[in-house]
C-alpha cells in the first residue's frame, strides 16, 4: 500500500529549499508528496501573506513538478492548526492500515515535545525528518524526545510502508542555506531572490507587492 506523505509548513514564501526537500522525499520514498500550508500556527507568529496567498505560490512552485501535490485542508480549518488534529483527519480519511508520513526538518522535531499532545503523533503516522550532516540530530537529543523516539529510528524506507504508524526515518537531503526568513529580507531589500524562489513564484510575490516587494519585475 502507498505510503501518504504530508509535507507541513507555513511556506511563507515557498522556495528552492522547500522543493529539493520535497523531492528528496518523493525520490527516497518512492511516493507523492502532499504539501500543505499551514493556516494558524500555534507556535510560531502570524505568516506574512494569508493561506490562500501561500496556496496560491505553492501551486505556481509545483506546476508540473511530478509528485508533488497542492493540500489545502489546513486552510478549510477554523482556529488553530495543529498537526495532531491534522493527521488525525487523515488518519480518518485513508483507513487504519495505510500508511501516513509527516515530512519535518531536524528543528521542528528537536521542538516536537512544545506540540500540541506531541505523544499522539506516533499513533497516527511516522515521522520523515529531513536533515544534513552535522545537524542537531547528531547531537544529545532531550531526554524526553530521546526516550520516545528510541525504538523509532529506521534506516530503511521500506519499513514505512510495513505498518500505517510510528516509525521516524532521517531523510538525507541536498545541502540548503535558503530560508523564508531571509528570503523574506532580501525580497524588502530589493535584492534579487533568484538563486532562492522558483521564477513563477518571485513574479507573483512582484505583481502583489508582498513582503514589502516592489511591483515590478523581480530581479
């Protein structure tokens, strides 16, 4: 059965590192990937552009990439999102026995025990975490994520695809320096974004004037 994996973010913008992610994770687990972009989180302040505006560039970002698809169920959602509420309507959705896959970076799982009810995370779906050598996984993880993730690890995609749930895999992916945070910065500054946002993307961020961009063609 095909594994189903979500690939969860505010995508505030989406960029090239987004995607080599996500295709490093199509391409490993040998599946689509669904990306969804966030509507609230809790965790973190409001996005700078609205859901549908992200919805909106991720669509342009993926436009005939294969395997990579547009999720916007988080966005259909009243108040908070949090993940936990999010694969459990999968869960509901694809049956008990599929299995269902939340792809994250390294940082997001070193803050996992600041989720929402983190614990229950497991019971519904593994956990792909995309990392880089020397990153914070190879450190001393806490001890309370350490003891739950113990008996977790796989090297082996196809684990995954042997029970619906709870499995954590470390997903080796291209070496990236892109942040949204930065790309953010640069788009304000009237720096090129070339070298960070896919054409299509840079153009509408241009024409809608986000981030404090100027309405014109982006450098």
């Amino acid at each position: 059965m095909a594994l189903h994996l979500v690939y969860g973010g505010t995508f505030d913008p989406i960029h090239f590192g987004h995607l080599a992610i996500a295709c490093a994770a199509r391409d490993a687990l040998d599946c689509a990937v669904h990306l969804m972009p966030a509507g609230d989180p809790p965790h973190r302040a409001p996005p700078g552009a609205d859901g549908a505006t992200r919805a909106a560039m991720v669509a342009l970002a993926i436009e005939g990439v294969q395997g990579l698809v547009l999720d916007h169920r988080e966005l259909e959602r009243q108040g908070r999102s949090y993940t936990v509420d999010t694969l459990a309507e999968l869960r509901d959705e694809l049956g008990p026995s599929k299995p269902l896959a939340w792809l994250v970076g390294a940082d997001s799982l070193l803050g996992l025990p600041g989720w929402h009810r983190w614990r229950d995370l497991f019971a519904l779906a593994h956990l792909v975490v995309a990392e880089r050598p020397g990153s914070a996984l190879d450190a001393q993880l806490p001890a309370g994520l350490a003891d739950a993730l113990q008996d977790r690890w796989t090297p082996q995609a196809a684990d995954l695809q042997a029970q619906p749930a709870g499995r954590v895999l470390r997903l080796h992916q291209p070496l990236s320096h892109v942040s949204a945070t930065a790309v953010r910065t640069r788009l304000a500054a009237g720096d090129s974004t070339a070298d960070c946002l896919p054409p299509r993307v840079a153009a509408f961020i241009h024409e809608k004037g986000l981030y404090g961009a100027a309405a014109r063609a982006p450098l």
